[in-house]
C-alpha cells in the first residue's frame, strides 16, 4: 500500500468516519450477526444502512480474493451513495498500486461528488520531490 501524507491520510479518516456515521444515524439497532458468505452478500451489506453490517461486511471484504475484492469496490464505486463510495476509495488503496491507480485516476475525474473526486487524486499523487541539498561550500545569507 502507498504511503500518504499524515494530514491526507487524516482527512480521509476523519471524513469516512463522519460520512459512515452521519449516513447510518438511526439506523444502529440490535441486529443479529449475519453470515456474509460471498462477495454479492458483502456488497450488499455495504451499500446498506445497518451501521454494524456494514463494519462487519468491510471486515469480510477484506477477506475476499483479490480478484473479488476488486470486483465489489469497483461495483460499489459506480452504485454506492457518496460514504460507500468514499469508503470503496480507501480500500483501493490496500490493493496494489499498479491495480488502484488508474481506477482512482477515473474517480478523481468523474466522481459526482468533489471531496471524493479530490480524495482520489490526492491519493495518486505523487509524493512531492525533496529539494536537493545546494551543493558547494555555501553559508547562509544573512
């Protein structure tokens, strides 16, 4: 996985945590754990309301083959509300790099939403260059 600037990183936490939790208000309720065996199962789960479903259904994405994974994410990315697809987003990004990139690439072109299609992009670009030492005997200006 690609490592991301602590602050983009940080966003991205904070802002799948506020949209999850703003887009399953009222919808946490006593459920029973369901057997989420497949990956049709686990996006539907996803793209579902039941908060603790869908915590329970991430947990078994990761699970999945990487093929299937894939599969899901891409599907949820092109069916999901605005927190799935962010969600679908940051878990790209535990897929390969040569696997994520031009499907984050896609996203941080035609993504509706602009915070996600921001996220995306922000996700591959690349890490800024260090400036290189000055070279020679050079002091400080004062």
């Amino acid at each position: 996985m690609r490592k991301l600037a602590p602050t983009l990183t940080f966003l991205l936490s904070v802002s799948l945590a506020a949209t999850l939790a703003l887009s399953c208000a009222g919808t946490i309720v006593e459920s029973p754990d369901v057997k989420l065996e497949g990956p049709e199962q686990i996006k539907a789960a996803l793209k579902g309301d039941d908060f603790r479903k869908k915590n329970q259904a991430r947990e078994k994405l990761a699970t999945l083959d990487p093929a299937d994974r894939l599969a899901v994410l891409q599907a949820l990315l092109k069916e999901g509300d605005a927190p799935t697809r962010l969600m679908a987003v940051a878990e790209l990004l535990n897929l390969a790099p040569e696997v994520y990139t031009p499907i984050l690439a896609d996203v941080a072109t035609n993504d509706p939403d602009p915070e996600i299609r921001e996220f995306a992009a922000a996700a591959i670009e690349p890490p800024p260059a260090d400036e290189p030492e000055p070279e020679g005997d050079s002091a400080p200006v004062p």
